[in-house]
C-alpha cells in the first residue's frame, strides 16, 4: 500500500489461508520431537508472505513452542533457551519488515481459576510467550492478549482473583499482557473496572462490545477509555470482526419417530429445517438453525467497518482483522475500503494509487487463488479427502452445479458428496450485493 507517516495497520491471526501449505508452528506430535527452532523457519515463509502481500500485523501461533510447558514433558522445557539466535533473527527481520507481532494465548490461561495450580500453568505459558518476544527483541507494542477468565458463579470474586494472578505474575509477563473485553462473561465495564485497580492495558474488542454490554456504555467513550490505558507513545491495537449471518448446520440424531415420518411421506416436525429431506434409514440428519451472534464470520463487511471507522475519527489503533477469512478477508477488505469508503481507506494507507493492485487482488480471489493450490503435495494413493467442516468425503462439482458462473482460471469445486477425490474446494468471496457475507465455496 501507498506508504504515509505509518498509516494504521490491518493485521490477522496464525493461520494463512492465501497461500497454501504455509503452517504457523512445527504441528508434530511429541514423538517426533518438535521445535520452535522448526516453528520459527515456517513463520519466517509468512513473513515473506505478508511482505509481498503488504500486511503488516500479524498473530503468532500460542503454540510457536510445541510442549514447552508442557509439565510432563521435561525434555522440551528449555526450547526457547535454545533458540535465541533463531528468535533474535526472526525479530530483526520483522522489525526490517514493519511487522507488529503479538501473542493471543489460549482459552486454557487462566490468571482467574480457583485452582492455584491452574493459575501457575497460565503464568508459565504466559511466561514464556513474554520470553519469546523480548528474545526477538520486539518493543512494547508486542503484547499478550488475554481475556479475565471464568466467573465462577462469583463476578466480583473473579475479578479480584484476576488482580491477584496479575501480581503474581513476573515483570516481562506485566509489562506485555493486555486484557480484553468478551463475548459471554466480563464485559467492557469489567476490562476498566479490573484497569483502574492495577493498570494493565486494555483491548477493545468491536464484535464481543455488541455480544455484551449490559452497562449500555457508548461504543465511542468507552473506545477512548480504552485506548487511554495504553503507554505513551505505544499504538493501541483492537480487535474487528462482523457476526456470521448465515444458517448453521447442525447434526442431530434420526429418531424412530423421524423415520417413520419419512417411511410415510409426511412433513418433518414443526419448525425444524433440514438441508435435505430425512430418509428412513438415515441415522443423522442436518438440520439448518439460525446463527449465534458470536460467531465470526469470514470476511468482514466493509459497510459495518466503514461505520466504525468513521465513529472512531481522530482515534489512533491498530485493527486484528478475525474474520475466518484470515489473510484474504483482508485482501477482499482493501479494494471494498476503496471503492465504498475511500476516507477509511485512507487511514490505512489504501489510496486510488493501489486501485490497480488491488484489482488483481480482487482478479486473484475470484478465480479462487487456484495457482498456489496446484503447489501442495499430492496424498498417497486410497488417501482420502474430508471436508474440514463435515468431515464427509468429497467429490468434484463443476461452478455451474454449485450455482456459479464459471470463472477463467478457476478450479472443479469440491461438494461434500461421498466419493474420493484429490480435486480442491474453491471459496470465492461473498458479493455484497448479496444477501450474504460468508465463503461462497460449495462446501
């Protein structure tokens, strides 16, 4: 993108989905004796990614040290040691690179749990992930972002337990840690109320300040609230993402009552939806239910995001894109910011200057991105291919089957059917004339 004085940043976690083959950590088992040294080699390929893709935040996996806290696991346990000229390397070249790095630890760190020995596993992993970001020499703007916990059937008892793990935890690990507002259990009004009492920095989050808000505060107030509590001189970060809109799938068993309705011919029960109709001797069906408001969707709508923008004039953050999209809901995002909002744009650096890059982007993403696909490794032979959402064997359907229009360049779609097949699943973004925001993939 057209480079201004640092422009704000669009950025996404862990998993590229652009590129195949691209791994955000050493995923082997133990047995094979994993790395971070290995982790590190595959997120220094993303980084060439993000570079040719001009992205320039990016989360690391919580598990770029496979088992290095892992107690029954002694063997692992000075991986990060061990690797500081790799991490040193791998800072260098994202500092080279403008990249901000951050750390989101997993939902098993707990600062808040009334079991003490959870409490000290979350201080160790959050120990070292601090560990391996002042290894790579980042600055402060590299955080840890964590969420209070659980409630415990005690909200009061829980925050101040939090306030009671923070303390415990080391210097390194109270210097990086930001805490973040959530969807279900402590809201924004929480995230402050824990802030004035210790002074930890805090990280809005746009979709879980809709989900929970039961204080009715003022998305703008509450943002600069939030914003304020960050150091001098350190660009705060959120987190954006829309609600998945579209019906969800879910499998429920066949009951005998079900088959004897199909045996019959008669309407399934009242109110329910199935994607197909139930046979009597089918054992699960899928029955299609409306969306939960939680969920993220893949790509983000640019209309909702040009909105929150423009009531955050004047504000100052970096964005974590999580649409389930990852990289290409920002790829899909840039050319929408232009064309719809270019003010917004603007504000990342997105100017009219791009628009021809970011029309072979958009070219790139409506032919599939088939190119980097013809890349991955070919399975054994009898190996068969799963849908990663059904788990269902996959055949190939042809775009005019799957209800699109054939595309220069594009591959067979992958349909879940029941057959076996090495031909791949093509997601093409959503349209937004469409009444949709989600994958339009056939799978």
């Amino acid at each position: 993108m057209t480079k201004a004085a640092r422009p704000l940043r669009l950025g996404f976690p862990v998993k590229v989905i652009g590129v195949p083959g691209l791994k955000g950590n050493d995923t082997r088992r133990w047995q094979q004796n994993p790395h971070l040294k290995c982790s590190l080699e595959h997120v220094d390929r993303i980084l060439d990614y993000l570079q040719k893709a001009e992205l320039d935040m990016y989360r690391l996996s919580s598990d770029l040290a496979p088992y290095a806290t892992h107690p029954d696991m002694p063997q692992f346990h000075n991986m990060v040691a061990e690797s500081d000229a790799e991490l040193a390397a791998f800072g260098r070249k994202a500092r080279a690179l403008d990249i901000r790095l951050s750390f989101h630890p997993s939902q098993f760190v707990l600062l808040n749990s009334p079991d003490p020995a959870l409490t000290a596993k979350s201080i160790w992993d959050l120990s070292s992930q601090a560990e391996m970001l002042d290894r790579m020499g980042c600055g402060p703007e590299a955080v840890l972002v964590t969420h209070v916990g659980g409630v415990y059937d005690d909200r009061e008892a829980s925050r101040a337990r939090w306030l009671d793990g923070y303390a415990r935890c080391p210097d390194h690990v109270r210097r990086r840690l930001v805490l973040e507002n959530d969807d279900i259990r402590f809201s924004a009004a929480d995230v402050l109320w824990i802030h004035d009492r210790c002074g930890v920095p805090c990280v809005f989050d746009y979709q879980h300040f809709w989900c929970r808000n039961p204080e009715r505060l003022d998305m703008r107030d509450t943002l600069k609230r939030f914003l304020a509590t960050w150091l001098a001189g350190v660009r705060p970060k959120l987190h954006f993402s829309s609600p998945r809109t579209e019906m969800r799938e879910v499998k429920r068993q066949v009951t005998a009552k079900d088959r004897a309705a199909a045996a019959a011919g008669t309407k399934p029960r009242r109110g329910e939806v199935t994607k197909a109709p139930v046979k009597a001797t089918a054992r699960v069906k899928t029955v299609l239910v409306p969306p939960i408001w939680t969920g993220h969707s893949d790509f983000t709508n640019p209309f909702e995001f040009a909105t929150f923008m423009r009531m955050a004039e004047g504000l100052e953050f970096d964005v974590m894109m999580e649409g389930k999209a990852k990289d290409i809901s920002i790829l899909k995002l840039r050319p929408d910011l232009l064309r719809f909002a270019p003010d917004v744009a603007a504000r990342f650096g997105i100017t009219a200057a791009d628009a021809a890059d970011l029309l072979k982007d958009e070219q790139a993403l409506e032919r599939g991105v088939s190119e980097a696909a013809e890349k991955r490794p070919r399975r054994r032979r009898g190996q068969r291919r799963r849908c990663s959402r059904t788990g269902l064997r996959l055949s190939p359907v042809s775009p005019a089957a799957s209800g699109e229009s054939a595309r220069p360049g594009a591959a067979a779609v992958r349909a879940c059917a029941p057959s076996s097949t090495r031909r791949r699943h093509i997601c093409w973004p959503p349209t937004w004339s469409d009444k949709r925001g989600s994958c339009r993939g056939s799978c």
